[in-house]
C-alpha cells in the first residue's frame, strides 16, 4: 500500500549505471520525527527537471515499502510523486534549520549500529566520530566494471539518450574512531555524490588526476573534519554485501566556534549546502 510520505533529504549517492534504471542513485532522508527513510531506486538525473531535490530540502513523494529489500528503512518511491517543497533549508545560525530535523536522530556507535542490524535490519544511522584521524585515497578503475559496461552499451544502441556518467578512478576511505568502549577503529567507504562532483570540478580544474583526489582529501577531511566542525557521518549499508559506508557528512559550525571568526557570517552557503 503506498502512503505519502514528506522527507528531509540528507543523503545523495553517486550514480551506478543500471540496466533496468539507466542509473540508480541511493537517496535517504529523514521523516519529521528524526526517523530514517531509503528511497531506492530513483533515476534521479533522469527525471524532469522540476522533480529534482537538494539535500536538505523537503520533498513528498508515495512510497511503498520495498519487496526485494530486506533492509528496515528501504522504501520504493513513485518517482513521478515527487514533489520539491520550498528551498533547501539554510546553514544560518550554525545550522539550526538543519540541526532541528537531523539531530533528533540520537547518534550511535558504528558497533551499536552492527547490532541493531542484526536485530532488526536496521541499515542508516547517524555516528558522530570520536576522532577521524584519515581520508584514505586509493587509485581504482578507470572504468565501470565489465556487466555495467554491458549494460551502457545495450542502452547507447537501443535505449533513450543516456547522459555521460563517468566513473571515479578512485576511491575514497574514512579512518575513524567512535565514542564506543568496543570500538577499534573503520576504514569506510564514502559514497557521497559530493566527492564525485568535487573530483570531476577539481579534475577540470587543475588537469590533474592525482592533484584532484588531493582536493578532495583537503575539503572532506581538512575542511568537514576540522576540529572546529561538529562532524557527524550518515551511514548505510550495501543491500548485497550488507557492509557500512559513508553516504554523507553533515557538519554544522561547533556552537561557540563562530562567534569567534567574525569575519566570516555562519550563514555563508558553500559550494556543498545544495
Ligand atoms: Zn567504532
């Protein structure tokens, strides 16, 4: 049964090519009351225009909880729902429009979560690193492996006009600690739409492979990491290996911090706020 459903985005994956799909983008967001949704799949650049969301912008759209995905926040979305509400909600005051909504979800240790998932299927979660101490660049194909190839190929011949979607010949690793007595330390994967997007500006940009993993290390570690960022990471898992990665980061200014660089008002929207 499809219900309506109004979600805070907070979560955009980067694209893998589908068969099915064309692409497939991993979204989650949170309900009003703080709880977790997947909507999985959408074809999100695939989709007219006005159906496009930011993260942290409310959108409404039916959802239909997902027969194939065992996962306990996984819903189906009836894409051409969607509905984008407003503007995506701003950085002002250290966040707090953001805050409101996000950080009604209590933070967990990546060893609570692995519980929870046996138990109960939980497969999101907010983690509010104790330390992250790496971001671990390591060069991966150049090219999407051979079935997604396959599957681009099948499409360029007989399916609508795809749009270029480039693979990113690397990847990108958090090291990170938890506030969890148990906790031995992550190595996880980031999968945020961001560090693709930033990759490929960056590439443009300075016309240098490794120069633009750099860029990416220096902005999602040096700048979402600092000591002055009140750093949390939205994780999930992959529905066929079951394993956590990082889907997003959300960094709000620590309060007390801001007052302290007057030059630069806390509501200054940077390249990553939409
Ligand atoms: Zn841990």
């Amino acid at each position: 049964m499809a219900e309506r459903q109004r979600v805070l985005i907070t979560v955009k994956t980067y694209p893998l090519p589908s068969e099915k799909y064309l692409e497939l983008v991993c979204t989650a967001g949170m309900l009003e009351d703080g709880s977790f949704i997947r909507l999985y799949p959408v074809d999100y650049r695939y989709q007219p225009y006005w159906r496009w969301y930011s993260k942290y912008q409310w959108i409404e759209v039916e959802v239909e909880k997902h027969d194939k995905d065992p996962r306990k926040e996984s819903y189906r979305p009836r894409v051409e729902t969607i509905q984008v509400l407003g503007k995506p909600l701003d950085t002002a005051n250290c966040w707090a429009a953001r805050k409101a909504i996000v950080l009604k979800q209590l933070p967990a240790s990546m060893e609570t979560l692995r519980e929870l998932q046996e138990r109960d299927g939980t497969s999101l979660g907010l983690v509010k690193p104790r330390e992250v101490t790496d971001l671990i660049i390591e060069p991966d194909s150049e090219e999407w492996k051979l079935k997604w190839k396959a599957d681009i190929e099948q499409l360029r011949l007989f399916g609508p006009d795809r749009k270029p979607l480039e693979k990113v010949p690397f990847k990108f690793r958090y090291c990170f600690t938890c506030e969890d007595e148990r906790c031995k330390g992550h190595t996880m994967m980031i999968e945020d739409w961001e560090v693709g997007q930033l990759y490929w500006n960056q590439l443009k940009r300075l016309g240098n492979a490794e120069k633009a993993a750099e860029s990416v290390r220096k902005k999602f570690l040096g700048e979402l990491c600092r000591a002055d960022k009140d750093t949390h990471f939205f994780v999930g898992t992959v529905l066929k290996y079951r394993t956590w990665i990082v889907l997003g980061v959300f960094w709000p200014p620590k309060e007390g911090t801001v007052k302290a660089r007057t030059p630069r008002p806390s509501a200054t929207p940077s390249l990553f706020d939409t």
